[in-house]
C-alpha cells in the first residue's frame, strides 16, 4: 500500500484540525514495533486523525517510523514536529441497517415559560419527548394521536 498523496492546502487544513489533539499512540524505546502498528492502525480506523508521541530522540529515526507507517497502514503523513507524528486517513462509511418501521426515539426540547412581569428571566424547563409524543404550544407533552383513516376508505376495503 502507497500513503495517500494530499495537496498542501488539505495538509494544512488538517494540521490545523490536529492542532488540539492528544496523542492517542505512544512509541516506545523499542521502536515501531508489530504491537504498535496495531495499536495506530486501530486508532486511525477509530478517529481517522491522530497524534503520536514518539519517546527515542534520534530525529531522523522518527522520520523514518512516519513514513513506514503512512506506507503500511495506507495513511497520509501530515506533520512530524518535534516527538509528534500526525497521521490521516479518510474514515470509512458505516452501514447503518435499521428496520423501516423503526419509530424516532426520544429528543430532549427547552421550553421557556415567560413571566407575567416583564423584567424577570423566563423559566426554562428541559423537557424529554418521546417518538410517540408531541409539545403543544403552551408547552405541555401529548400524545400523539394515531393515524386518522377515512370511514369511507376502510368501508371499501
């Protein structure tokens, strides 16, 4: 697998995203080892943009690791500054199977009850809504009123 090649402008766009996360990977003395690349390769599928914090001081060696693991894991080397390497790779699509008949599940609205009084705040009441509930405009939770059919459409069935 070849690293993925990006334009300096994408590069950029993604050192700044990466500019405010901690390292999720750590190297070790020991070097990049199997372990290691499992461990960036499962971080990489988790969050697609990670730091890495490499422990050994030779500089060249840490320029080295960025490059085998961009090549190996099929990634983008991004930034290497001082003892952090930056990796990307785009994240993969998930599947989601839910059933059709499936019913919206429960939100969570703020409703504001203002006072009689002008100058004092409004009260704001957090409120759970259900998939089978709705919020009136005096801002009470109903229940949802099943589907209305016509008389004339069930008598002709």
């Amino acid at each position: 697998m070849a690293a993925i090649m990006l334009t300096p402008a994408q590069r950029k766009d993604h050192r700044a995203r990466a500019h405010h996360l901690d390292p999720v990977v750590m190297i070790g003395n020991d070097g990049l080892t199997a372990a290691v690349a499992k461990e960036v390769e499962a971080a990489l599928q988790a969050h697609g943009l990670i730091k890495i914090r490499v422990l050994g001081d030779d500089r060249y060696a840490r320029e080295a690791m960025l490059l085998q693991l961009a090549d190996s894991l099929n990634a983008a080397p991004i930034q290497h500054i001082g003892k952090l390497l930056v990796l990307w790779r785009p994240l993969e699509e998930k599947k989601r199977i839910a059933p059709e008949d499936r019913m919206p599940g429960p939100r969570e609205v703020k409703v504001l009850k203002y006072s009689k009084r002008g100058g004092q705040r409004p009260e704001v009441k957090r409120l759970q809504v259900l998939g089978n509930q709705r919020l009136t405009a005096g801002g009470q939770v109903k229940r949802a009123k099943p589907k209305q059919r016509s008389l004339k459409k069930i008598n002709q069935t």
